[in-house]
C-alpha cells in the first residue's frame, strides 16, 4: 500500500495563503477512494449495488500549515471494522514532516437501513481486514 | 445571540443527494464569523491588525443527513478559553432536529507567533468572556 | 421579482484576498434556484418529475474583484427562450457598482434524452414567458 | 507541452451524479498553473514579485457530463497576447472525446494598478509567444 498524494492547488489556499482547512477533509475522502481502489474494490462498486457509505464523524488535527503546490502524502490505515462501522486514521506529511492527523467513521446504509458489512460484501469485509493484519 | 442560519445550496449536495460532509466546516466557520459580529468584534478587525486565527483542530459528528434546500440552524458556543487557545462547540439543526454537533479550536498568530488574546486583544477576551457568564 | 444576496464568505476568498473566480459560477446558480422559487416553481420540483437541466454554457465578465463580507446582490433575467433551451443574464452589483456580468445556457433532460419545456412543463415554460414581458 | 490531467473526485459530483459544472472553471486553474511549470515559469514566481493575474473572463462549453473517476485531459494553449492581456483556449475530453472547450481571459496588476507584461516580465512574455510559434 503506497500513500496517496495531493499537490494544494490554487483555489484551495485562503486569504491566509494557506490551505483552508475545510479541504482536508476532501483529501481524506480523495485518500479512502485511492485507498480502495488500492485492496482492490473500487467506491463505486458498492454504490452500484445500492450500498451508500456516509460519514458518520471527522476529525482533524492541524499541525502545521500547507499551501500551494505542497505535496502532501497522506497515508490511511483501518483503526477499527466492526459489523456496522469503519474507522479510518489518517496522517498527512509534507517533505516527511506531519502537517495533520485525522480520522473519519463510516456506516452502511442499504436503503436507508443499516447494512453489516461482512454479510452484505464479504469480499471487501476480508480484504479490509487482511489491511489491518500488517 | 440568535443561532446562524445556512440554507444548503445546490452544489453542497453531491452523489447521494446530501450535503457533503466537507460543508460543515464551512459552515462552522460561517457561524463563528456571525458570532463574532454578534458580539460586536468582525473577524476582519483581527486580521487588519496582523494577527491571523488558524484552526487548529475540528470535530464533526453527522446525525441526520441535510440535504437542498434545509435551513440549518447553527448555535455556537466558546467551551474553552485560554491564554493561546479557545474552542467552540456546535449544534445544528433542521427543523428542531439536531442533524450534526460538532467542535474547533482555534489559536492566534502575529508574524507566526501564538498571541495572548488576552494582552493582545483584552476588548475581544472580555467580549469572548461576557458569552460564557450565560 | 427582487434580486438574490450573496454575502461572501471567508472560505470563498483566495490568496489574493477576493472572491475566487469560479464562485461566481456557483452564485449564478444560488440566484437562479432563488428565482424559480420567486416565479412559484421550485428548482427541485423538476428533478423530483426526472427532469434534469444540466447547464450548457457559462460565461463571466469579472469587472471589480470582491472580498470577504461583500454583499452581492445578483439581478436575472430570461435572454431568450425556445423549446429546448433557456439562457440567463446576471448582472452582480456590490454597493451599487457592477462587478460581474454574466450569462448561463441550460437545456432539459429527461432519461438522458432533450426535452421541449413547453410540452413538458407548460405551467413553468408559460411562467418563464411571463418574466420576458416586463 | 502535455495535457494536464485531472481525475474527477468523488466531492466534485453533484445531486445529477455528473461533474458540477463549476468545478471546470478550477480544473482550467489547475491546467495554467501546470502549463506554467510546463515552460519553466511557476504560477507563484509572478506572485512572489507582486505581481497578481486576476481572471477578467471566462467561458465554458459543456459537450459531454463527466463523472466521478473520469480522467479529464485539458490541452491549453494561449489563443491571444497583448502587452496587458493574455487569452487561453482549452480542449478537455475524456478517453479522446471533447467533453468542454473553455476560455479565459487574464490581466497583470501591482499595487492595483494594470502591469505590461512585456516590460515587467520579458522572460516570460518570450516564452509565452514562443509558445504560439507552434
């Protein structure tokens, strides 16, 4: 599993002429699709079953500021997978020095109802534990 | 102090026809610039006097989702205040239902450097103060 | 029919302390919503029938650049009109002042294919009509 | 010079599952700012030495929807170069169909003022007509 990387652009620096922080939160999501993608079971595919995977919390801590062009690496493990949620870390580095940490919990939501992951797809299940097992 | 009032637009609702989670963090941010009106100290005063009010760390735990259209009803309150720090601490609603509750923390820099609110800003402090008697 | 307000916030700003360009585009958008729920016929009362009108063309004549607090206000009106298309006119004042002008296309669809409004929505193509007399 | 490229986020889709359309007008951004890099002179070179390039206007033809994960590649090149004004042309398609040709029209200020771009920065002005040779 390699990082996932996000060069700032333009439109995302404030008037402080750093990254306005609502946009780590994009990254974070930019990240998980990346990360997916990664152990090999795109977003989209549960969303083509009918499955949707809203955020049910955020975190973020900002440690130091970035700004335009800054590459940023952000890296993600699994914290915690249980029947109905997913716990997603985050850190984020630029040049190696860590410039957030986050965090971020997923539900699944068949319908509107609640979905246990592990019964509804299995193989993501698995494939979200052989993560956590490194 | 009457709460904050956001009506979702049309571009904050993405895919699963819900406003992203990434917007309420603008939205906090929209609210404290309204709170800080309201307590008669605009967040552009501080700027203009060189002293900048980074994030430092925000918190965000979705209930319901809000979608176009909704009147999200913000209310803000300082949780903490320190010397270099304050946080606040958010409810927001939709029609009386708390649809998120959240958190920021927030710290001052002058040519980089943390500030005392306090010392540098005692009108704001006490302003910031004169809130929490409540 | 009054025209729509835009109070910029602090997230839409840019390095160079103004309203990032490509806002305008999402302004025009909040305006047009505001304009169909003036002329009683709600932008989500279409896509609730399966009609999507997803925009053509855009194009913005950036005259004074705004900033943070700026109250927009953003006047509209039907330029022309026909079976399958309509296309507004903005004009953006701040105090008075024009700062942008603008223009957006849309067209009409329904399961991926072009709709004639005035066979489709002939309550809401009679009201556009409306508005072009005066 | 190659197209730059910009793969759709999930974040940018909007209620019609299609790329909201002013997310293009970002994209182009991202497509100057690497075309910049592309002949050796950064976006933020100019801006270091005070001298800003406000957008005075731009247009957007929407051909084709995009989506998430789509691979949008926008070719640039400058269409017109005049010692206060430059204008670019964009080509945007996706897996060789033209999904949106765009324009955007740029001027230079310091201290608020209209800067010749020939005289203020003639290294860059060569590079730029170098550019229209071809």
């Amino acid at each position: 599993m390699h990082p996932y990387q996000h060069v700032v652009k333009y439109y995302e620096c404030d008037k402080m002429n750093i990254t306005h922080h609502s946009n780590y939160i994009r990254f974070m999501e930019e990240a998980r699709v990346d990360w997916m993608d990664q152990i090999g079971y795109g977003f989209e595919r549960m969303e083509q079953e009918g499955v949707v995977s809203p955020v049910t919390e955020v975190q973020c801590t900002y440690k130091y500021p970035t700004t335009f062009k800054d590459l940023i690496e952000i890296s993600l493990r699994v914290e915690h997978l249980s029947m109905l949620k997913v716990r997603f870390a985050y850190t984020m580095t630029v040049r190696g020095k860590v410039v957030c940490t986050a965090m971020s919990t997923h539900c699944f939501l068949e319908n509107g109802r609640p979905v246990a992951l592990q019964t509804r797809f299995p193989e993501l299940y698995a494939a979200i534990m052989k993560t956590m097992d490194n």
